[in-house]
C-alpha cells in the first residue's frame, strides 16, 4: 500500500520537476529575443536539470530550439538525463516499489 503512495509522489515530483524546467527554457527562449532582458542563467537550467529536471530541459532545448549550439548543453543535459533516471531508479528501490 505505501509502495503505490511513494511511486505516485516520487513520480509526481519527477514530472512536476520536469515540466517546470520546460516552462522555464521556454520563458528564457522568449526572454531572448529581448534586448536588454533579464535571462535565465546557464547554471541556473544545468542545476534545474541536475535536481531531477533533465528531461525537461532536453526537451526544451530541441522544441525551442534553445542553447542547441552550445557544446556542453548537448553533452551535459544528455548524461544528467541518464544521472536522473539511475537516481529515480533508486529510489524505488530503496522504497521497494
């Protein structure tokens, strides 16, 4: 019974995370056709994917068409993509879901 409890929570946080991180490299991809505005840091989008938003990120990169020409977006949001779904992997089984 709390098996199914924790998977709907660690799952749910793992999508909320994700679609935040979406959200947010669409408001930075809009932000940059904006001269003079206030961005989104690069760290800030590799800690957002580095704290279970990876996906999210990665999407973002190739829907917006954002930070695609930077190498280490294309190398770095990939393995914390792998980094964040070995650690969910994890937690289920530390829960024993």
């Amino acid at each position: 019974m709390y098996a199914d409890l924790y998977l709907m929570i660690i799952l749910g946080i793992f999508f909320a995370l994700n679609l935040l991180a979406f959200l947010i490299m669409l408001f930075d991809k809009i932000k940059s056709s904006q001269p003079g505005a206030e961005r989104i840091s690069e760290g800030m989008l590799f800690f957002l994917a580095t704290i279970f938003g990876s996906i999210g990120v990665y999407c973002g990169m190739f829907v917006f068409r954002h930070k695609t020409k930077k190498w280490y977006f294309l190398i770095g949001i990939p393995l914390l993509v792998i980094q964040n779904i070995a650690l969910v992997y994890c937690f289920l089984l530390f829960f024993k879901v």
